[in-house]
C-alpha cells in the first residue's frame, strides 16, 4: 500500500517520526511511504537536523516553497503536491496538524479522489482569525479517515456533523472518526530516554533540574504587535529579575526578525545583559525534550509545547487568548495568559504556590501511531 506523507513544520516532521517508525518497526510489508517535504520551514536548525536526529527517512520529494504570503506558498504547495500524487498514484494521504502544507495537501488531494487521513483531527481554538484554525478545519471536511488525540476533538467532529458509527467502505462523503491518543505523546516517551543519554543542553547551560523557566514565543499574533511582544517579555524579564530563576528561551526565527524592531531597546539591552535569561538558537527536538522533562515552569504560544509540558508533568502558562487543549485547562495543568503581562505574573505566583497539580492520562497508551497503521491498512489498502 503506497502513501504519500506530507510535512512542511518542524512539529510535522517530528510526529511523522512516530508515525515512519510504526511502519518500520510493524507495517514494512504492508505501508510503503513517500514522504514529501514541503519547504514551508526552510531553516536547517527547524527541519533539516530533525531527519538526522529523530531517524526519520529522508524525503523522497522537496517543494523547497520557503516562506512567503499564506496565498502564494498555499498555491506552490498544491501544484507541487498534486504533481507528486498524478505521478505516484498512492491509496492515501497523510497529513498532520494544521499548517498550509496541511491545507495544500487536503485540497491537492481531495480534488483528485485521493483519500486523505489527518493526524491531528478535531482540535478547535473556536478563532478562525487564526489561520490554523482555517487549515484544520479545511483539512477534516475533506478527509476519508480523522484521527483525533483528544475525547474533545472527538466530541467537535460530532458537533460538526461527523457520524460517530460510520459504516465502511469509508471515503469524503462517510467518513471514519477516531480518538486514538497522541503520537506526539507515543514520541515524547520513545525520545526522553535517548535525550538523557545524548543531549547535553543542561550542561551547556549550567541550568539545574526543577529551578528554571522554559519559554517559547512564535506566533505572529505576538512576533509581530510591539505592544504584545513587549508585555511577553517585560512579564519574563520581571519574573527572572525578583525570583532569581533562570530563563531560557529557544529563539523562532520569526521572533528574532522582529525582536531588534519591536522591542523596547532598553529592555532589549536589559535583557541582552543578564547573564542568566539565555536566548539559544532553536533548539533540537532532543534539547528541546530535555528542558521541557526538566524546567520548573513552562510559558508558550506553541500547541505542541503546550502538551509536551504536560507529558512531563509541568505547569504551562499559554501566552495566548485561547487553546485547543482544553483539558489542559480542565485539570488545572495550565492557564491562559494571553499577551497580558499582569495575568502572566498571576500565573507564575499561582503555579508557585500551587504544589498539587494533576496530570491524568490524556494522550493514550504510546501507540496512537500504531493504531493508525492498522486502521489505514484494514480501510485502504
């Protein structure tokens, strides 16, 4: 059974990890995959090094689209994808998440018959001013197969018109619904143990277990209005500079674009100076990994930070106005900020005051990837 999988993201090409080794390690003879890299994330610390590090296959194809307005890189990526689909001619299309390589895969995809399955199905930040929200929910009402990580994702395609007991054959007019856990979860259990043995970013930083900050920004929600990037990081710098906890902050090439033009200068230089707020390069999934199992707070934009903070029972701040992983929210792992600097530093207090979090087995089993396989191969093949 040939398929096509379709990344674009850095937080693509590590769930396609997961998902390549379900088919090395269970499916070789049944799943043969082409993976195609879209270029969306040109910078080699975002894609290139991932390959290497989490032994994913090299691609078969690359787009090399690189960055440019939604309009024009979603049209580069359909023609180029449709063109690898006519000559290919697989039984599926595999798409993660809810990029625009997502979105060009599902319209590429769905035009020509070719079923598409999403990873990722059902999450909902209810804000279609988000562009991910448009690539998400796009991406589900074309799909043959949806496979949510979440009950509420499940719970959203109910909402949204899904059968919950779909017969096969199984195609875009009927399709199935899954909730099958994370394998984003299955990667982070597979991965913490080769990150302890081969990461050396801790060291690097002199940074202790349980006594640092870990902190990532990256939307152009924030990236890109001064008022908002400042008020993310005058709450960080305020919380390092009275508490005495080191920040450490992986750097999106988006964020440092738009640090030198939209930060205040001299909390830019207040910054720059203190020894122990540290701005890294981005960092390995590995690294990245490590900091998460290890730090004593996590502050993020990212949807995937979010989660793999809760894998490694940490509390997380959200430094935005929503979040699809409401049952973060639920049990009281995490709480939303936003872009407000008085709520970021209520956070903090609460979550420093508060030592008895829960952290309930939200994401399956660690073998969502698994699953998926064999649902592909029983409905597809």
């Amino acid at each position: 059974m040939k398929i096509v999988t379709v990344i674009g993201a850095r937080p693509q090409i590590i769930k396609a990890a997961a998902f390549s080794r379900a088919i090395k390690n269970g499916f070789s003879d049944r799943i043969k995959e082409l993976i195609v890299h879209t270029g969306q994330h040109y910078d080699a610390n975002m894609s290139g090094v991932f390959f290497e590090e989490l032994g994913i296959p090299q691609p078969d194809y690359n787009l090399n689209v690189g960055s440019g307005s939604h309009g024009k890189q979603t049209a580069a990526m359909i023609a180029g994808i449709e063109e690898i689909l006519l000559k290919e001619k697989p039984k599926a299309i595999v798409l993660y998440g809810d990029t625009n390589s997502t979105l060009a895969g599902a319209i590429a995809a769905s035009k020509m018959h070719v079923p598409v399955v999403h990873i990722e199905a059902g999450l909902r930040s209810f804000n279609k001013h988000m562009p991910e929200e448009i690539n998400r929910i796009t991406c589900d009402h074309a799909s043959t197969l949806l496979f949510s990580p979440t009950k509420a994702g499940f719970d959203n395609l109910v909402k949204e018109g899904f059968k919950s007991d779909a017969k096969p054959p199984y195609n875009t007019n009927n399709p199935k619904i899954y909730h099958c856990g994370d394998v984003m979860y299955d990667n982070s259990l597979y991965f913490a143990t080769i990150a302890e043995q081969k990461s050396k970013v801790m060291e690097q930083h002199g940074l202790q277990k349980n006594n640092f900050i870990l902190a990532t920004i990256h939307r152009d929600s924030n990236t890109d209005v001064p008022e908002r990037l400042n008020a993310l990081f005058s709450a960080l710098f305020e919380i390092h500079q009275k508490n005495n906890i080191p920040v450490v902050l992986p750097l999106h090439p988006r964020t440092k674009k738009f640090l030198p033009q939209n930060l205040d200068k001299k909390l830019l230089a207040d910054i720059e100076k203190a020894k122990e707020f540290i701005i890294t390069e981005p960092m390995s999934f590995l690294d990245m990994i490590m900091l998460e199992k290890n730090c004593s707070l996590v502050m993020t934009d990212s949807g995937g930070v979010q989660k793999e903070a809760f894998y490694f029972e940490k509390p997380c701040i959200i430094l935005r106005p929503e979040t699809e992983w409401v049952e973060l929210l639920d049990c009281g792992a995490a709480l939303l900020a936003d872009a407000d600097k008085q709520k970021v530093l209520a956070g903090w207090d609460h979550f420093k005051a508060k030592k008895d979090l829960s952290f309930p087995k939200l994401f399956g089993d660690g073998h969502a990837s698994e699953f998926i396989c064999s649902e592909m191969v029983k409905h597809l093949s």
